[in-house]
C-alpha cells in the first residue's frame, strides 16, 4: 500500500466534510458510504482489469487442459474451482481463501522492486504477494465461480491494532458481509472486525469512500472530490 493508494486515503478521509444525505447509512464496517461510478482514480486496478482480461484464455486452457497451466500452482487453483463449482457460499470461501492464504505474504519492493503494484491472478499465483493481491486473487476466483461484482469489494483500510494499511476483501450473502483475510483462514463477519476502518472499496464498476457515522465535521466539500473526481483525483 503505497504513494497511490495513500493518496486516495488523504481524499477518502475528507470524507468528513460531506452531506449526510448523501450517503448510505449503512454501510461496509459501519460506516457511511459514498459512492461514485467512475474508476478513473484507480489506476492500479483498471490495470489489473485489463490484464486480468489478457489472461482470460490462458484461465481457460489451463481449465480444460492442467498440461496447458503456466505452472502447478495454476492447475491446483483451476483444480480447487472445478471442485467448488455449485458449491454452498461458504463453502466456496472458506476454501479460497485457504487456498490464497497458503502463499507466503511478499512486498511489492521484495516481489517487484516498485512500491506499489497490484498483481493479477497469474502473477499472484507465480510469485505471491501482498495483501491487496491476496484480495485480487479471491476476488477474481469467485468471479470465476459466477458471483457477480456487485456481490464482491476489495477494501483498502486501516488496521489500528497493527496501526498499518491493509486490504481484504469483502462478500455479500443475503443480508450478511463476510470477510476474507491474509491474516486468519477464518470467514468472518465485518461487524466482528472492529479494528478495521476502510477508506474506500472497489469492484469492476464502482467505488466507495467511507466516514465513520460519528463524524461531526460540516459539509462544505463537493463530493466530487472526495471520491477522486475533478483536481484532488489527478
């Protein structure tokens, strides 16, 4: 979690200046959620989009043939979601997120010599990573499960017990949001994670930036540019 993602943080957390109207009340950890359509302030992850749709014919040939996989690790992974196919929820994320959590955590500096990037599937599965590739990986597995995005997020937060930035990724289940982690193999609740605030989430479509409800600071910002949108997104 470096220079980029810090920047949306800064913007995230002005957060505290806008309408309480407009936002959802009910959101991820608690929190009040403000939504925009555009990714354009996540440049990191439309590049993992469209990497993610150069490597779509690779994800099928190694399903259909595991001699066609770039290593063993790809065909395990095609091998676990065959396995989990029409599988209850649960079960299916109990059981990725075992399956990422197994992949010894590695640094964007110690991975890739850059302070920040966000890995695909296959990268991740050929050299690891760190938290948010942990999250991309799960994410992308249960797309391939037929979840659709609206279903899924990756949250970029703040851990105030280990007092650092993190990212997990977040599943909706009826009227439930489970939790899956690099750090616990456990599927937990988000409201059982108080320690975690988020600054903002994504999927393919949207984002959201995130204020605790306690806020008390006035609304005098455009909301515009606390999603990234406009001069404070560039």
């Amino acid at each position: 979690m470096r220079s980029r993602i810090w920047s949306l943080v800064v913007v995230s957390n002005l957060l505290a200046a806008a309408s309480a109207a407009q936002a959802d009340e009910s959101g991820l950890f608690g929190t009040r959620e403000f939504r925009a359509s555009s990714l354009a302030a996540l440049p990191q992850w439309r590049g993992v989009l469209e990497r993610v749709e150069n490597e779509r014919p690779a994800w099928r040939r190694c399903a259909s043939d595991p001699q066609a996989c770039p290593n063993k690790a790809g065909a395990a992974w095609r091998a676990l979601l065959r396995g989990l196919e029409g599988a209850p929820l649960m079960e299916q994320l109990k059981a990725i997120n075992r399956f990422a959590n197994q992949f010894r955590y590695k640094s964007d500096s110690e991975n890739w010599n850059k302070s920040d990037f966000w890995a695909t599937p296959v990268e991740f599965l050929a050299r690891s990573g760190d938290c948010e590739d942990y999250a991309i990986f799960k994410y992308m597995s249960l797309r391939e499960l037929g979840l659709p995005p609206e279903r899924l997020r990756i949250v970029v937060l703040k851990d105030t017990l280990r007092d650092l930035a993190h990212a997990v990724l977040a599943v909706w289940d009826d009227e439930q949001i489970w939790i899956l982690d690099n750090v616990t193999n456990a599927v937990i609740r988000h409201d059982r994670l108080g320690h975690y605030v988020p600054y903002y989430s994504i999927n393919e479509e949207t984002r959201w930036a995130h204020l605790p409800k306690g806020s008390t600071m006035l609304a005098r910002i455009d909301p515009r540019l606390l999603l990234g949108e406009g001069s404070a997104g560039r």
